[in-house]
C-alpha cells in the first residue's frame, strides 16, 4: 500500500556488430550496396588524411584552431549514411567526416577553420546547419526543425550531434523534452569521446550510460560501439524509420574515444596515458572497416591503395582550391563585415563601414602611425 | 477604425498575421488553451489551432532556440516569453544564434523571427517582473529591438516585425497593456522598423522617449507649455535599433538641447547611445550639456518604491527646465 514500485522502460541495449577484431555478427549485419559500402569508407577515410593534412596546415599557421575528428568517422559517416538529402543534418564541431559525405566540398571546410565565414555557408542544396561552437546549443534548431517538418506534414528527418560534454548543458535536455513532447522527426547521436577536454566523463555524469538519459525523457535510447560504423548505421536507421513514420525522436550514444587532443591548442598528456590512447587507437573504426571490406572482396589491397592515392589527390586539390579562395580579394575584403548583418543594410552600419573604408583608404595613401606601430606594409590592405 | 487597448491591439494583429500567411505560428507557455497570461494571444488557439499556437514546456532557452530551428525550416515563428525578466535564459540563443545565422553564412541560412515579451514596471508586480533591459538586445549586432507606445503603433509595428526578414525583439511595455485606449484602423497597417516620429512639434527642447516613457514624458512638455511657456518637441523612438538618428539630430539642430527618458538602466543605456549620436552629428548645435531621466544603476525595486526608479513628468520637467537655464 505505502511504497508501491513504479515500472519505468529501462530496456537501454548495447549494440555491437564489427567487433574490434572485424569480427562480424551475420544477423545483425545491416544491408547496404557496395556502392554505400564504398562510400562510407571513402569518407571515413577521407576525413582522416584530411585531418592528418590540416593539422600540419595549422602548424604552419596556413588554417587557424580546429578540432581532429580522429576517432569520430565512424559514429560521423555512419549516422549520415542512414539518412537522405532531403533529410536535415545538424552538426556539432566535430561531424567533419560527415559533412564531406553531406555535400561540403573540403575547400569550404578548410575556408571555415581558415577564419572565413564563407566556410560556415551550406553549400546550395545541401540540408545542412554550418559547425556549431557554443556546445547543445544546436539541438534545439535540430528539434525546431523538426517541430515545422512536422507541422508542414513533411516526412523528412533531424539527424544532429553533440559530445558527452554538451549533455550536461541545460540545452541538451531542453532539446530533448521538446522533441519528446511534440513528438518531433529528431535523432540525437552523441559522440561520448569521453572527454570534455580535459575532464572525463565521471565528471559529466554519475549514471552508467548516457543513452539511458532517454528513459527520463519518454523516448528510446541506444549505447553502441561507435567505433563500429555497421552498429551506428544500423542503430540510425531504425531510429530514422521510426522518426519518419511519426514515431518521435530517438538518442544514440557512441561510445568513441578522442584519440587526438581537443584542439590543436589542447595537450592531453596532461589528463591521460599515453596507454589508454594506444588501446583506443588500437580499436580504430577504420581498421576494423576496412578488413570487414576485404573480407567481403569488396575492397582488396589494390584497390584501398589506389583509392589512398585518389584521396591525397583529392586532398591536394582541396588545398590548392582553399590557398587561391583564401588569397582572393573579394573574400579578403573586410568591408564584408557589414554586409550580411540584415537583409538591408541600416544606415547605423553603413557609416560604420563607411568609416573603416575611409579610415583604410587614409593608411594606405602613406605609412601612418599605425603602420609604424604594427609594422604592417600598407600594400596589403585591399 | 475601432477603438482599442494595447493588449487588445497586440492581439489583433497576431491573428492578421496568422490568417495573412500560414507560415506565421506561435509558440509560448501558455499562449494557447490559455490565450497568455495577459490574455494577449486569447481566442487565437481556438481560431488556428494547436498545430499553430504552441503551448510548450516552460524553458525559455528551447522556446527560443525551436523557434530558429522553425524559422531556418521556412515558417515564421513568433514567440512569447512570458515576462522580460526572464529572457536572460534564451538570451545565448538570440545572441549567439538568431543574430548571427545571416551573417555567418552569408545570407544563405536567415531567422525571420519575433520575440514577444512584457516588458518594464508599474503595475505593482512581483520579483522578476518589471524588468526594461533592452539595451542588452540593442547592445547584440544582428538583431532589431522595437517597443511600441499605443494600441495603433503597437499593431501596426508588430505585423511590421512579423514581416521582416530578420530576428525582432518586441517589447511591450505591459503598464500600457490596458492603460488607454486609442482608435485602430481596421485594415491592417504597418510601420516602417527603424523610424521614430515625432509626436509634439516644439523649438525650444527635445525630449526623446519610447514606450512606456513616453506618456510622462508628454506630460512634461504639456506643463512646460503651459507653466513655462516653453515649446517642448517629443520624439517617440519606437525603434531602439535601427535607432533613427536623423530624425534625433534634425530636432535637436533645430532646438539646441535634449533629454534622454526611458525606464532601463543609465549607463551604457539607450540614452547614452542617442546622446552619442547627438554629440556626434550635431554637437555644435547644443546649448546645453543632453540629460538623462531613466532608472538607476540598481535592480528595480520591489514594487513599494518602485515608483522613485521610474521616469515621472515630475522629474522630467525638472531636468527640462534645468537643460533650458544651463
């Protein structure tokens, strides 16, 4: 009569399919083509060398700060695969993988991290929010999105990130209960990397998964082995099928590790062993992808290194593309600045931008204090 | 024309805009089975719908940051939080989002949206519920903050701000909500975002306001006419930003001196902006230094004093009358 238990869903499962020895379980094995099968890995992999290249970029002062998403191609690309063009993809930082896959071409990206805005401009077609910094922020524009697919009638989906990190910010459960209650087309994947810079994830919470968050929000949840592109695929998918039938959002916790430090401004000697990032290398999601692929006679030693050379080509190229956009006047032009606050400029902001152009064309007449002060040749304003 | 108060106005123009363009929606707590806590949304539920008016959780952040997501998605949502003073929680949305998606993607994302909210003191409300930071929102690039004075302006600058193709902060300064009424066309009308008017023609002072403000300080000019025989012109800001500065600086080349009045905050408030624009383009024209009568630089207080924090046309005339014999 007095405490009576209350039967609450709690049925949070693991799922693993390619397992860290490319072991794979044949009845969970999701169906995909060659061709997607393909793709997936060209991504995954294409993030990676892209990844490796940028941070030499960032060393030589070439792009600014940027998060490697090392570790992350597998949750990133799997997750995306799983849903269409039409659909709508909301990233976080760290979907760089993912975003190559949506339709990005690298050279944007690389505009992006390279201190351009053009960089944050979905490329024309492309369902897609540009990288959000301010962490769970996103999940509500995924949820608001969502929210009007369903007003509009429209049978389209929301697939948005975050990190294990953003779960503790008030965003990430507002999003959730608002998608929950209304019911919303949303699939929110967490990327637990496990660290949040350099707190780990003991300090974001004191529960044994983050999926099992789902439970206190009426909706399903899911842990898999993020390293595990078949899981995270196959996890996405249902949790897609369901969204488009109306069945409300969904929350998919991978389960990665960070195998690079945050940023390339973050150390992590100083928060971790150098043994626990070898053992977490050592479940690398490509690896294990790609012996699943040549076990399959899908993809054979000739042809992963003939695709590598295509790739470094492709990189190449992307660089090339990124070096002459970054040197162009018109996007070096600071007067920009003004130009895309409103849909017309009020003329509070046009004196301002008159006031920079007057102030640049003034310096560049002739060396003036300021030139002497940053020793600044005044050749290389615009 | 049918006479009206602002709640009522607000309210109306809400349904213009809904019947008008069905991508316009509403979202809130308890905007819908409810129609508001001010009763401003009323009858709009059972006119629309709850697939267009939106009762929803009580978290501010969300009720902001769905409503970017909305607006990205093509609808135009209009969202009310259900007193200022509690529009610090969506604050980061607005600032670091909605303000932001147009710039930092080069026009390609925008946020056509609206947040409504009750704003200012005088109706003896609790903690919490009498706050005017709009200076905040004028303080955040990307946004327009506009607050109206009277049942017609406030109709016709709401379906303005519905229309325009960026992020709006309206205020509505709720002491007016039902404070007098005035005659509102029947159909619909809009005001252009970003012009002030000038609503009592004087030579000899300026004195600039909006919102609730407004009405002492109109007061004010009335008695400096009639005890002073003074020629007081009174600008009605109605947009914060963009702030209309012409308007500003061609009154007070024409009269010499100015006084700033709103409820918000003194420093780095909306007056210090107008006096800056003052000195900038019309510095020479002064007679005497621009005062400001406008809250302190403390938390409004709780409603048995907050009378001493508000602008009064008391302290308006006398700040007048000290501008006229600097």
């Amino acid at each position: 009569m007095p405490r009576t238990p209350i039967q609450l869903p709690t049925n949070i499962e693991y799922l693993s399919i390619l397992d860290e020895n490319a072991q794979i379980d044949k009845q969970l094995e999701p169906i995909l083509s060659t061709a997607d099968l393909k793709r997936m890995y060209h991504f995954m992999l294409l993030a990676r060398r892209a990844d490796e290249r940028m941070l030499k970029l960032q060393r030589q002062g070439r792009i600014g700060t940027f998060p490697q998403s090392l570790g992350h191609e597998a949750i990133s690309v799997g997750a995306a695969s799983a849903i269409g063009s039409s659909d709508w993809h909301v990233p976080a930082y760290r979907e760089f993988s993912g975003m190559l896959l949506r339709g990005w071409p690298l050279e944007t990206l690389l505009l992006y991290w390279g201190g351009f805005e053009e960089g944050a401009r979905p490329p024309d077609g492309v369902n897609d929010l540009p990288y959000c910094v301010p962490v769970a922020s996103q999940l509500l524009h995924a949820t608001g999105i969502g929210m009007a697919m369903k007003i509009a009638g429209d049978k389209k989906v929301v697939l948005t990130f975050f990190g294990d990190g953003s779960s503790s910010e008030g965003d990430f459960h507002e999003a959730l209960n608002f998608a929950s209650v209304f019911q919303a087309p949303v699939i929110f994947v967490c990327q637990n990397n496990q660290f949040a810079i350099s707190v780990p994830l003991s300090r974001q919470m004191h529960c044994a998964t983050l999926a099992q968050r789902a439970v206190s929000y009426g909706i399903p949840g899911i842990r898999v082995d993020g390293n595990d592109i078949l899981a995270v695929y196959a996890a996405t998918k249902e949790a897609v099928d369901r969204a488009r039938q109306g069945l409300g959002p969904t929350l998919i916790e991978g389960l990665t590790y960070r195998t690079t430090a945050h940023t390339t401004s973050d150390d992590p000697k100083k928060y971790r062993s150098p043994e626990e990032e070898q053992l977490w290398s050592s479940r690398d999601a490509l690896i294990r992808f790609r012996r699943y692929l040549a076990d399959r006679g899908i993809m054979d030693e000739s042809a992963r290194i003939s695709l590598e050379a295509e790739i470094e080509q492709e990189i190449k190229e992307a660089v090339r593309k990124f070096e002459e956009a970054a040197g162009d006047k018109e996007l070096l032009n600071p007067l920009h600045m003004f130009d895309y606050l409103y849909a017309e400029t009020p003329e509070f902001l046009e004196r301002q931008r008159n006031e920079l152009q007057q102030f640049l064309a003034s310096r560049s007449a002739g060396p003036g204090r300021m030139e002497a002060k940053s020793g600044e040749s005044a050749g290389r304003d615009p | 024309m049918a006479e009206m108060n602002m709640a009522k106005a607000i309210n109306k123009a809400l349904g213009e805009a809904m019947a008008a363009d069905e991508r316009v929606i509403m979202l809130g707590a308890d905007v819908g089975v409810n129609g508001g806590v001010f009763r401003i949304t009323e009858g709009l539920y059972a006119r629309f719908g709850e697939g267009r008016v939106i009762d929803t959780p009580l978290a501010e952040s969300a009720i902001i940051g769905t409503a970017i997501g909305m607006a990205i998605y093509g609808l135009r949502p209009v969202a009310e939080i259900q007193f200022a003073g509690f529009d610090y929680y969506n604050y980061h949305q607005l600032e670091s989002h909605a303000a932001r998606f147009r710039n930092r993607t080069r026009g390609r994302i925008t946020v056509p949206m609206v947040m409504r909210a009750p704003c200012g003191g005088g109706i003896r409300a609790l903690e919490h519920h009498s706050e005017s930071r709009e200076a905040i929102y004028a303080h955040t690039p990307g946004l327009k903050v506009v607050i109206p004075s009277s049942p017609r302006n406030a109709r016709a600058l709401l379906l303005s701000a519905i229309q325009d193709p960026d992020p709006v902060i309206y205020y509505e300064p709720k002491s007016l909500y039902r404070a007098f009424k005035e005659d509102v066309p029947d159909q619909p009308e809009t005001l252009p975002l970003g012009q002030a008017r000038v609503v009592r023609s004087g030579s000899d002072i300026t004195l600039i306001s909006y919102g609730a403000s407004l009405r002492p300080t109109l007061e004010a000019a009335e008695q400096l006419q009639e005890e002073d025989g003074v020629s007081a012109e009174v600008i009605d800001l109605l947009s914060i930003v963009p702030l209309d500065t012409v308007t500003i600086v061609t009154s007070v080349k024409k009269t010499g001196r100015a006084v700033v009045v709103h409820e918000g905050p003194r420093s780095c408030g909306i007056g210090a902006e107008v006096a800056a624009r003052i000195n900038e383009d019309s510095l020479l024209y002064l007679e005497a230094p621009i005062k400001r009568i406008t809250g302190y630089d403390v938390p409004i207080p709780y409603f048995s004093k907050e009378k001493y924090f508000l602008p009064d046309a008391d302290k308006i005339l006398q700040a007048a009358r000290q501008t006229l014999s600097f």
